[in-house]
C-alpha cells in the first residue's frame, strides 16, 4: 500500500451529491436573501474557491452559519435522495483488504455519510469527523492523523474541492483530488495534488 492511512472527503467523492446542492440553492437563496445560481454561473462557480463563491453570491458572513445549518437539515430528511458514485463499495473493500486504515472528514453530518454508506461500507470506516466547519477540515485531519497513530507523511486525504487539498497540505498529508466532484479537474491540478483521480477505480489502481 502506498499509504497506510486513506482519509476521505463524502460529497462529490463518495457521494453524488452535487445535483441535490444544485437544486435546493435558490431555495437557499429565496430564504436568506442571497442572489440565485443561474444555468450559466454553474460552470463558472466550479473553478472556484468557497471563498470566491461566498464573495460572488456577496453573502454576509453573518449569514453563513445559518445557511449551512439550514443545509444540513434538509440534507438529513432528503439524504435518502443521496446515491453513492458508481464503485464506491468496490473500491472500499479493496482497500480495506489490503490492510488501509479508511477514514471520513466531512462537512456533512456523520449520521448521514453511514446512512448513504449503508451498514457494510460504513463498517469499512475506522475513523469519522462529521459535521465539520466550511474552513475547518485540517484540524479534523491533525484529529485524525492523532487517534490513528500514522505520520502525515503515510497518509492521504482525498476529496473534490480546493478546500480540500489546501486543508491536506496545511496539516503536511498528501492529497487526491477526483475529477467527478465540484471542482473541475484543471482547477484542482493548479493546486499540486500529489494524485488525480479520473475514475473510483483508479483509487485503488494508484494506491495499491
């Protein structure tokens, strides 16, 4: 194994859950009086940061914790909507054969990543961080990195937002980004991930 530790990121790497983002935004946007996503600003908004879409929707940061719990409620009624990518499953049970200690550090709360993982997958998972802060994933991955005893140097992170990879590289892990998430995959490499990842199997190809 290349790596002894394999942390992941759940939406837009494990789970599919960009279209339910899409469609609840406006709603989103109606409620807190923020300016709504257009067809045409969608390409757009995934080459950038959280930041940049936080300045583009000009949205208060007051406003911020508010928006994000409101997300996480209708994402724990509606998280049956959720589906896993494609070879998910496949890819889990592969590495945990292979002796990989797995991991989630996700925004997302950790009742609902077990429910979409179903009770086999989420067996598979040694350590979980839910409900993890918009800007806050490299402590959660020092939290991590602490509880499993692996050097930062031995392990990898893997997500689908440049948040992501700048989190890994602010606690000295490396980082794979996959190119099926929020992010396109030109924006993601601009920022130096030590593994890109067009497809889950390549997950496994690459670390094994």
């Amino acid at each position: 194994m290349k790596y002894r530790l394999v942390i992941f990121d759940f939406d837009g790497t494990l789970a599919n859950s960009f279209p339910w983002m899409k469609r609840i935004f406006n709603e989103l946007a109606e409620k807190y009086k923020i300016r709504p996503l257009t067809d045409e600003e969608e390409h757009l908004l995934r080459g950038y940061t959280a930041d940049q879409i936080i300045k583009h929707f000009d949205v208060p940061a007051w406003r911020i914790p508010q928006a994000i719990a409101y997300v996480r409620k209708l994402m724990a009624q509606e998280i049956h909507h959720i589906p896993l990518f494609e070879g998910i499953h496949e890819m889990l049970q592969h590495l945990a054969e292979r002796g990989a200690t797995l991991a989630v550090v996700s925004s997302n709360a950790e009742e609902n990543v077990r429910q979409v993982l179903g009770p086999e997958n989420a067996a598979l998972i040694r350590y979980y961080e839910g409900g993890v802060a918009l800007f806050g994933k490299a402590p959660k991955l020092r939290k991590v990195l602490a509880k499993s005893g692996v050097r930062p140097a031995d392990a990898l992170y893997i997500g689908d937002e440049i948040r992501d990879i700048e989190a890994a590289h602010e606690v000295h892990m490396a980082v794979g980004a996959v190119t099926w998430g929020y992010n396109h995959a030109e924006v993601l490499q601009a920022y130096a991930p030590e593994e890109m990842f067009a497809s889950v199997a390549e997950i496994v190809e690459k670390i094994i």
